[in-house]
C-alpha cells in the first residue's frame, strides 16, 4: 500500500483517512496519537503548552484544546471513542534549568493529556514521555504504529 507523507507543525491537529506517514519533531511539545482499530483512522496533534486560559484565540497549540479537538475530528471522521486507543508521546525537559526545566512545561504538557485522555474514557496503550532527548515521530494512521527516534543534544553536536 502506498503511503502518503505529511509533516505535522507544532500547533496543529491532523486526522487522515487512509494511509499516511505523519512526520513531527517534539522537545517538550506533547503529541496524542488516537487511533480506531475498526475504521483504521488515525489523528495526531501537536501541542506547546497545557492549557488555553481563555484569553484570545481558542488554539491547538493548548493541549486542552488541541486533544479535544482531536477527537472531535476523529469523531467527524466517523469513529467513535469506544473503538478509540491512544498514545502519547514527548514532554521532554530539553532546556534545563536547574533540573527542572522552562517552568516544567514538559512534565505539565504530559500531565495535560493523561487528565484529558481519562476523563475521555481513552485508553492510553502506548507511551514514551519526559526525560531530556527531545524525540521524532513517524505515525502511521492506517495501522496506527508509531516509530519514535530519540534526538541527540545540541551539546553532543557542538562539541
């Protein structure tokens, strides 16, 4: 089966129909991956920042927003969340600060869509989060498979 590419930008949602390679590259950015084993349908986001206080444009760059809005689209799609599983990925504390990171924007990200996920009733069958290397994802929307590639430090490079 011949596979479409895309590349997924931070702050944006993607639901394909069909068989896509979905390419994206997270630091301390959170992807929720859901997939419905019946259709074979697969959706992604990826997110900056945990939560949208409301201010402003309403935007997937939230993860309150972008994991809703994630699963309206996968709904949309014709799936429904019983047949839904999930898997999350990233949240790395890629720029350190005293060990704990810009303001623990990682670790609150992760926390962000475990609360979401639950509270959806979304199974997560599937995880590489937090740590220090930021990581690049190849999801596969028919098969709902998902490659992951741990990311060398800048450090290592310049060094």
């Amino acid at each position: 089966m011949k596979k479409n590419r895309h590349f997924l930008n931070a702050g944006v949602i993607f639901v394909g129909e069909g068989a896509y390679d979905v390419t994206t590259i997270l630091g301390s950015c959170v992807s929720v991956c859901l997939y419905d084993k019946v259709l074979k349908v697969g959706g992604i986001n990826h997110y900056l920042l945990p939560l949208w206080n409301g201010d402003g444009l309403e935007s997937p760059r939230y993860g309150n927003v972008a994991i809703t809005k994630l699963i309206k689209k996968m709904e949309s799609a014709g799936s429904s969340k019983k047949n839904m599983i999930a898997k999350v990925f990233g949240g790395a504390s890629v720029i350190n600060n005293g060990g704990n990171g810009l303001m623990n924007i990682g670790e609150r990200n992760i926390e962000i869509a475990k609360e979401i996920l639950k509270k959806e009733r979304l199974r997560i069958v599937g995880e590489d989060v937090g740590g220090d290397l930021g990581r690049k994802l190849i999801f596969d929307t028919y098969e709902g498979s998902v490659l992951v590639k741990k990311l060398t430090p800048l450090k290592k490079i310049l060094s």
